[in-house]
C-alpha cells in the first residue's frame, strides 16, 4: 500500500503568480558523496589512508593528523592501522 500527499497550490490572484505554489529548486539538490566546499571527502580520506597502510606506510591520521602506523597479522602484510598519537584504529 501506497501513500500520496498532494500539496494545494492557491489560485492566482491579482496577477501574483505563484501565490501559495511550491517554490522551484533554484539549484541542483547536494548529493550525500558529494565533496562540502571542495575538500575531500570521508571516502577519499579513509581510502587513502588505507592504501597507504597496505604499502607498508606510515601516513597521518584522519582524526589527530598523528601517525598512523600498520598493524600486522600472522602475515607479512597489513591487516589494519593503529594511530600512535590517540589510539584510533583503521581496519
């Protein structure tokens, strides 16, 4: 089951266009993934990060720009992050 709201729009009085009608989008709506302002996004900042770490790196970190060291597994390759400066973890 479905439900539709209809918005009344007022007649036009007094050569007044547009009284009571829903104003038109001026611009186009922002996009949740679209970068605010121009600066890179969560996306970009996490992804970086990671491929960084994944290269045996030690990069800045999202949260205190510390440093964000590779954390191993049982494995010669890195299974995650850990920030040497407030303990966040990337995984």
């Amino acid at each position: 089951m479905t439900t539709m709201t209809v918005m009344p729009t007022a007649p036009v009085k007094s050569g007044r266009a547009g009284v009571g009608a829903p104003r038109p989008i001026t611009r186009p709506p922002r996009s949740f993934f679209d970068g605010a302002g121009g600066g890179p996004t969560l996306d970009d900042v996490v992804s970086g990060a990671w491929e960084e770490l994944t290269a045996h790196a030690v990069v800045e970190c999202p949260v205190c720009q510390g440093e964000l060291a590779p954390e191993y597994g049982a494995h010669a390759r890195p299974v995650g992050g850990r920030c040497r400066g407030c303990g966040t973890t990337l995984s």
